[in-house]
C-alpha cells in the first residue's frame, strides 16, 4: 500500500485521475492508503515518489474474496479508497475493524492468501490483471489494524508532499529528540504483535535501570527482542552492557542539581522505572564526574583564549562562601571573578582542620586560589603581571595576607558591603522616636557615600572628607569646613553643589537638641571601628556583586541545609552554568527582554531586576556526549586488555606445552617438585619438635 499524498496541487491530479468515488473515500479517512497496483513501476520495480495513478479494471473474483471474509458483518466493512474504475459503482472493501480474536475470519484469509501464492508468481504479473491488487487488498485484510511495511514507510517518506505535510506539523526536529516519554499501555500492543502470523505474543519482561526490555515470543515460533534504549557503543562500533538512557538519566540529574532522592520521587509519582541508587552513584563516579571535568577543562581553555586576545592585566573581585549557615562550617569555597568579562577565573575549597574554627578558613582559601591562578595564568599573560587588582570585602584576615604575600596586586574594598553594612545598622534605627529628624536626610546621606567614592579620582583622604561633608551639608554648612571641630578637613573645604542650589528648608538646627542628637546618632554609624578608615580604600569602579550572584547560584548544586563530602564537582558544575551564561551574552544570543520586580530585603523596597532571554544549556549536553564516549572509551580499553591477557595467556601455554616435550625440562621439573616436597616434610618435623620441645616437664 502507498499513502495518498497530502499536497493539495498533487491529490487536484490523482482525483483527476481516480474520479470523484476517490475524492469521497479521501475524505472518509484521517491517513487513507492506496493500492500500488495503480501505479507504473519503473525498470527497478519501484514506484516513483510523484507517481500519478491510474484506475484499474473492476475484478469480480476479488469482489467474492472480500464478500467471502466480511460476511459476518456488514458493520464491519470499510470501503478502499480507489475505485477500481469511474464507471463501476461498486467499491472495493479495505481492511475490517475485527479484533485479533475472531480466529475464523483470519484462517479463511490465511487460506486465500496460501491460494493465490500456490497459482503463480504474482510479481511477474501484468498491471493490467488486477492481480497485484488482489495480493495488496488480501495481505490488508489479513491485519485488521493495517500498517505499511518498512519498505513501503521509505517509500512515504520520499514522498515530497509527505515531507511538507511532516514539516507543517511537527514543530521539534528530529534531531533534537533522543528519548520520548510513552505510555506503557499503549506501547505494549506495538511491540507484542507478530508481523509474520499476526497475533500477540507472549513476553518476558527484564529491568535494567530505567531500561525495559521485552523478549518475545510467538505461536508460530517467531522470537524477538525490543528495548527501551540501545547500549552505549564501544569505539568500534559494537555495543556493551551500559544502556544509554541509564547513562543520560544520571548525567541530566547530577548537571541539573537533583539529588537521587529527589528524581527518584519523581519518577515514583509517574510510575516509571528508574536506576537503582547503587547504580546510580556508579555512573556517576565512573562516567559523569569525569565527563564534568573533561568539560570544565576545555571550558577553561576557551576563556583563556578570551583573555588573551584581550590582553589586559586583569581586575578581579574574590569571596568566599561556607557550605553552612552559622559558625559551623566544614568547607570554605573561594571565587575569583574578572570584573570585565564576570567569569569565573579560578575557585578554591578548603577544609576545616581538627581543633580549629571554620572562621579562618576564608583566608586561607583565597591565598591558595589567588597564588594558583597567577601561576596558571603566567603563560597567557608573558612580561605582565596577570592580576592588577584585586577587590574583596573588608575582612582583616583577607586584608593581611594582600598585604604580606601579594604586594604587587592593588588591594580594594568593595563598595556594595560597605553600603549593606551601613544599612544594616541604619534602617532598624531610623523608625525610632530619636531619628525622627534626621530620617529624610538618610537616603541622601548613603547615595553620597557612592558619588564621594567616585568623584574622588583615587584619593582616600578626599574620599573620606567628601562622605563627611554630607553631615555638614545637613546643618546647612556648605562652606570653611576648616572651621568645623567635629572633623578635621584638609583638602575639602566646601560642599561641591552651587550656591543657588542649596534651600535652608529642613535642614537641622545646631543649636536644637533633639536634631542634635539624631545627628550624633547617624554619624556614630559612619564612624564605627574602621568604616571611616575603609573609605579610602574602597573601589570605585568594581565591585564583589557578581560573586554574589553567583555564590546564589551555587546553591542550586549544593544546598546548605545539605552535607557534601566534596565540593569539587559541584563548584564545577556551578562555575560551568556560570560562565556559559556569560559567554552567551558576549556573543549575543542572551539578552535583555524585559524587567522583574523584587523586593530589596535590606531597604524593603521594591525594585526591577532585568530578564533576559533564556539559556540553550549545552554544556550540559556535553557533559552527557563527553560521558558516553568515556564509557565507550572505557569498555574498548577494557575488551583490548582482556584481549592481550588471553593472547599471554595463550602464548605461555604455548610456551609450557613445548618446554615439556623437552626430556631435559621434564627432568629438571620434576627434580624441583621432589625437593619442594622435601624441604615442606622437613620443615613440618622441625615444627611439630618444636611444639614438644615447649610443652611442660610433668615432673616440674
């Protein structure tokens, strides 16, 4: 059977051809099929894709066939969708609706079929007899749920308006799918039913992982094996015990961050079979983690590249992160970040000690992971030190070891902390009875703090004077601020606003108490243990946000609420998700498309956050290609090891047998048996002397 073509210039033709009972019977179907026996073959005996049919002569022998084997309803008949000719009014019957249980129906089909192939070759047949359409209609009625063959799909698929029809309705490609989620039920019919006798066969059903395979076997002796996955392919082509579903399955959990208890849920919920937790952690041991670092390497590689062709020292923000809250932390990780193109350039975890506190553990991880980033990056950077600066927050431990251990680096703070700090001190204080009027001078007053910063040009001494200038400001003292005796100002004598801009309406009262006191209040804050002193080596220009973000980020791989014994392949999986996101938006392909609002926890204000396109993930994909071909690696190294063992082992047989046609070797051998037994009975008599020699004198 062919299948009727979708194109609609292409069906104008055929209907033109088969006539208007044709156009009826199309329309009656949702896939219809027609008989290759309308159609001209060429000289390979194939029916070319754009083939125009042709009607064929009415046969009244195939009529008594086909009334013959749907005699036991007239429900059940199906008219074929072309008429024999235009002129005849009877139509030919397609395959009925019968269930695979009337037994009678088929075996009267059987018997007509072994008929019609006992009179003679049908193949070498003329069109013109209307045989071949004979054969076609019987070996349809024989299936009541009829599908085309192997042969006759490639055939639908040459079809050029079956291509156009398939592209219209399937938005994914091909390619793009490798596993499909189906129903048990519905796939078990399929893979059940004999193709030779047409009946359903009985099944073995095996478990392997998340795999399921089928070993069939039928009435008529036919047997076969179907599996939900094929195995993981070898080097040359063959294949080996690991099926890639299992494979792709632990590779998607691990680079996802779900844990084996969480998909595992997941899987239970749906009914579906799913990897055994031994398996599972074997896989990933074996196949993913080395994938992760396979992946994670070549991606390392590739933003060095980036870096090189930039060819500028680089200005880097680190911060670490503890693996839990509070001060129990076991693991310490430390990030480095370029501040112009925001990768991750390098990372470092450390593990506390016995009888020390997990607090010394930052500084400890960003020496290690600032010492083996400027080694790594020596060859990429030649006569220029790689790391110009380098922005932290303000720990003194991290502070100290700049200092001591990296005095070429230029040492920052960031400016994003001390802002936090600052409003982490101020804003549980400014709805208090005594802040009353001070507080619309508080949001001004921290917005000074960045335009001090920055307008500084690098100054801590102007940088410090500018942020205080502020507190002048709101006691309406815009000028001679070398009068002013709370503050010494040497290089800032006046505010940097014009004169006409200043307004003395809500400015503070010097000589009022209660504006006094609020004032004393604000600038204690500023003021508090080295903040002030800090101001003057803060950053203008980076900042330590990106490591938040992506020590946010992190988390998804590995939560704090939960123990890992290792960080390594989580931080690499989260430096991978990382800076694949940050490669995309330099190429181009993740941008901004839109805004979020959120709400700021430090201010309880509401703010918009960008959205951007979202990530294709192919590293991921990756990671799962990389894991297969490992394991295919693996099982060829392994098979090629096992191959040479047999080959020694064989050749030492060899070598064995004929040393002992050799009189001399046979002799010497023998000799070496006799004396090993000797020396082992003397050895025995010198023992069991011994143990008499030790047993106690009845007398004593």
């Amino acid at each position: 059977m062919k299948a009727v073509t979708t194109s609609k210039k292409q069906l104008e033709k055929w209907i033109e051809k088969l006539g208007v009972d044709f156009a009826k019977n199309v329309r009656m179907y949702g896939r219809p099929y027609i008989c290759r026996s309308h159609f001209v073959r060429d000289s390979f005996g194939r029916v070319p894709a754009l083939a125009l049919p042709k009607p064929l002569p009415f046969s009244s022998n195939f009529a008594e066939n086909v009334v013959m084997t749907n005699s036991t309803s007239k429900s059940d008949k199906e008219i074929a969708v072309a008429p024999t000719s235009k002129s005849d009014k009877e139509e030919a019957v397609a395959p009925t609706s019968t269930s695979y249980k009337e037994e009678a129906d088929v075996s009267e089909v059987v018997e007509i079929q072994e008929k019609t192939d006992d009179d003679e070759d049908l193949s070498n047949l003329s069109d013109e007899s209307g045989y071949d359409l004979i054969q076609q209609q019987v070996e349809a009625v024989k299936d009541p749920n009829y599908q085309p063959s192997t042969s006759e799909y490639r055939q639908i698929l040459d079809d050029e308006s079956f291509d156009n029809d398939f592209d219209q309705t399937v938005d994914e490609k091909e390619s793009d799918i490798d596993f499909v989620l189906v129903s048990f039920q519905l796939l078990l019919p399929l893979i059940l039913k004999c193709y030779s006798c047409f009946s359903i066969a009985n099944y073995k059903l095996s478990k392997f992982g998340a795999v399921l395979t089928f070993d069939c076997t039928c009435e008529c002796s036919r047997t076969w094996r179907w599996s939900t996955s094929q195995k993981v392919k070898k080097n040359d082509n063959t294949s080996s015990k690991r099926f890639e579903l299992n494979v792709s399955l632990t590779t998607a959990a691990v680079t996802i961050g779900l844990s084996y208890s969480n998909i595992m849920s997941i899987f239970s919920v749906v009914k579906a079979p799913f990897i055994s937790k031994t398996t599972f952690y074997e896989t990933r041991r074996l196949g993913v983690v080395p994938a992760i670092n396979k992946v994670f390497m070549e991606q390392r590689q590739k933003i060095i590249k980036i870096l090189k062709q930039i060819n500028i020292p680089i200005d880097a923000a680190g911060d670490g992160m503890y693996d839990s809250r509070g001060y129990c932390a076991f693991w310490c990780r430390y990030i480095i970040i370029c501040t112009l193109t925001k990768f991750v350039l390098h990372y470092k975890n450390v593990r506390k000690t016995a009888g020390k506190g997990s607090k010394g553990l930052e500084p400890i991880a960003q020496s290690q992971c600032l010492s083996e980033l400027v080694d790594m990056l020596k060859e990429t950077f030649v006569n220029v030190d790689p790391i110009r600066s380098l922005t932290t927050d303000r720990d003194l431990a991290v502070a100290a070891n700049m200092k001591n251990q990296f005095p070429k680096i230029i040492h920052r703070f960031d400016l994003w902390h001390l802002i936090r700090n600052l409003t982490m001190d101020i804003w549980p204080k400014k709805d208090q009875k005594q802040m009353i009027p001070i507080k619309p001078w508080i949001q001004a007053i921290i917005n000074n703090v960045y335009s001090s910063i920055q307008n500084s040009g690098g100054d801590p001494i102007i940088a410090r004077e500018l942020v205080m200038s502020s507190f002048a400001h709101c006691l309406d003292q815009h000028s001679n601020f070398q009068n002013i005796t709370w503050y010494k100002f040497t290089k800032v004598n006046q505010c940097r606003h014009s004169p006409t801009s200043t307004s003395h309406v809500g400015f503070l009262n010097p000589n009022n108490v209660k504006d006094m006191k609020a004032w004393e209040a604000l600038r204690k804050i500023f003021v508090k243990g080295n903040r002030l002193n800090d101001i003057g080596q803060i950053s203008a220009h980076f900042m330590t946000s990106e490591c938040e973000s992506f020590n946010a980020l992190s988390k998804k791989y590995a939560p704090k609420d939960k123990y890992f014994s290792s960080h390594e392949t989580t931080t690499r999986l989260a430096v991978l998700h990382w800076n694949h996101l940050k490669i995309e938006e330099l190429e181009g392909r993740r941008t901004v498309i839109g805004g979020k609002s959120s709400m700021n926890k430090t201010k309880q204000q509401k703010r918009v956050k960008k959205m951007k396109s979202p990530s294709d993930h192919s590293w991921r994909i990756e990671i799962k290609n990389a894991a297969l071909s490992i394991f295919g690696e693996e099982l060829s190294k392994k098979s090629n090891n096992l191959q040479e063992e047999e080959k020694e082992e064989s050749s030492d047989e060899e070598f064995s047998l004929e040393n002992l046609t050799d009189k001399d070797y046979f002799e010497k051998r023998l000799q070496q048996v006799f004396d090993e037994f000797e020396s082992s009975s003397e050895k025995s008599e010198s023992d069991s002397d011994a143990e008499e020699s030790d047993e106690p004198d009845e007398a004593d």
